[in-house]
C-alpha cells in the first residue's frame, strides 16, 4: 500500500522559483524524488530544517548515506530551474 | 684625453652606448654610466607558497569527505556530520587549503570552509585563534584570486555566529596589511561594463565590503583598530 501512494500521480517541469521548487531541488540534487520517496528510505528520520525559513538543511544522500548540507538561503540558481520535477501525489 | 676612452662609433651621428650601472654603485659616478632605475619592489606580485597541510591531508584521504571530482553542483558530500566534526582540528586545516590555486584542492578547501562555517554555530569561536595564521598566509600569498576568495570567507567568518567579529578585532594587525595594498585596486573603465563587479571579483570593491562587514561586526572598537590599519578607511556606520 505504501508503494503505491509513494508513487506519484503526475509530473511537471518548474518554471519559475518558489519555495516548493527549492524544496524539490534540495531533494533531487540528494537522489530523490521528494520528500515522500525520501521517508521511504529514512522511516526513521526526521529531516533537518533552517528555523528561520524551514529550508531542509541536512540530507542523506540516496546512493551511499553520505550527507549533504545546504544554505540557509536560496540555492536553486535561475538556470537550474527547468532541471526541477515537481511531483503530484 | 676625452675620445682616446670613448668606444668606437658604430654608426655615423651615433653617440657612444653608455654603461648602465645599478644606482649608488662606484660604476655609477663615472662620467658616462647611465643609472638604470631602482627594481621593483614587487608588492603587489604573487608570491610562492609552499605545499600546504591540506594538501597532504586530501591526498592521504584524512577529510571525511567523498573525494569525486564529478561534483554535482558545488556540494561536498561529507562522509560524518558536520556537527559531529572537531572543529579544532579541521577547520583550521581546511583554511590552510585556502592557499591552493590548483583543482580539486581549491575547490574543496573552499567549500569546506563554507559548509563548516554554514553550520558550525557555537563551534567557531574558540576556534578563532588558530584560524589567523592560515588567512595571513592565504593573504600573502598576493594571488587575486586566492585574496578574493579569502575576502568571501571573512565576510562569511564575522557572521558565522555571533561574537565572531569581535574576536576578530584583536588580529586586526595580521589580516588587515595586505588588504591596505589592495584597497585601492580597482577598475577605472570609464562607463564601460566591469565584469568582474558581477563576478564579485573586483578585489577593491570586496575589500572594502569586508571592511564594512568587520565594522558592523567588531563592536565599538573596530572601527579606531581599523583606521589605524588601514588611514584611508571611512567608517560606515559613523557617516
């Protein structure tokens, strides 16, 4: 049952930044779909967030467990942006 | 007496080559030495560094982190938690790499040190002391690119966490020398475009950015310590 809800309904390329796409981005540059797929992975974690702006701050990547951190402010540049895959569930 | 010392004529209407001679040497006050001007003193000249520490630590594998050169991005993939690091042993190494010019070292090192400084918090300042000699050689080295990457990452320092800028202020009489050099060192391009100002490569400008960025955050004495360091600084806050 949970494989299936992990898997999403649909997909759509970014066009312009918001929060979400810089969310999507943090996750995709560590291997994963989203933050679904990655609680698949990591049932047990809890995923590290930036008080200020709730920016994820710290990931595992998907391949070998090493961990990723990230800014506190935006890190998706303009050129990165159509690179984004937004999934619905 | 005069032609009989005088060396032969080479062309007609030619006048006899005189001898250069280095300034206040004997050959200089003979009569017909010519006194070449004094060398340069080479200020503002890259200067070599030697085999840094974080070289040998990055080639033995000591970092705890994934040494791929396909990085995705500009991220370091860090093999233990950065919270869990001791930063009294790593950070000041990964400083030390700011000397290198050289790919994957430069790369590393500089990411490195941001991602340390990113999420070190309270870890930083102790670790402020063992920090100077590592950007005083970094700074001497007088490569612009070294210096400007070195400017980004005191900016970054003095917001690291808080008190770090006044901790700072102490090691004025390190850091700030060099950076009296290069203060003055911009472009002059008239009303053309100057590139580097996008890049946040224009080594005047950034100098002067850090200095702000050193007064807003070194408390009340910064600004005095600055001035004597550096005449030509104005305050920001003050004026």
């Amino acid at each position: 049952m949970a494989a299936v809800e992990a898997k999403p309904k649909s997909v759509r390329r970014a066009k312009y930044w918001d929060e979400n796409v810089e969310e999507a981005y943090r996750f995709q540059l560590a291997g994963y779909r989203d933050e679904i797929e990655y609680s698949k992975f990591h049932p047990q974690e809890v995923i590290d967030r930036w008080p200020h702006n709730n920016y994820i701050k710290k990931l595992k990547r998907r391949n070998d467990g090493l961990f990723y951190y990230y800014n506190k402010e935006r890190e998706c540049l303009d050129k990165e942006i159509h690179k984004i895959k937004l999934y619905t569930h | 007496m005069a032609t009989a010392v005088a060396p032969p004529l080479s062309r007609k209407g030619a006048s006899p080559k005189a001898a250069t001679a280095d300034a206040f040497t004997v050959k200089a006050y003979t009569g017909n030495a010519k006194v070449s001007s004094p060398p340069k003193a080479g200020a503002l000249e890259p200067r070599p560094y030697k085999p840094t520490d974080f070289r040998k630590f990055y080639d033995r594998g000591d970092f705890p982190i994934a040494l791929e050169h396909d990085t995705k991005g500009n991220k370091i993939a860090w093999k233990v938690e950065i919270e869990k690091l001791d930063y009294h042993h790593y950070l000041p190494l990964f400083f030390d790499g700011l000397c290198e010019t050289a790919h994957p070292y430069e790369f590393f090192a500089r990411q490195g040190v941001h991602d340390m400084l990113e999420h070190g918090g309270k870890k930083i300042l102790p670790v402020i002391p063992q920090l100077i000699i590592p950007i005083k050689n970094a700074l001497n080295t007088r490569n612009v690119k070294v210096i400007c990457t070195t400017l980004k990452i005191l900016q970054h320092l003095v917001i690291s966490s808080e008190l770090v800028g006044e901790a700072l202020v102490p090691y004025y009489r390190q850091i700030l020398p060099i950076l009296n050099i290069y203060k003055m060192k911009n472009l002059n391009s008239g009303d053309g475009i100057d590139y580097s100002q996008q890049k946040r490569e224009n080594i005047g400008d950034l100098i002067q950015e850090t200095l702000e960025a050193f007064e807003r955050h070194g408390g009340e004495d910064a600004f005095i310590n600055i001035k004597y360091m550096i005449p030509t600084y104005e305050s920001c806050i003050l004026n």
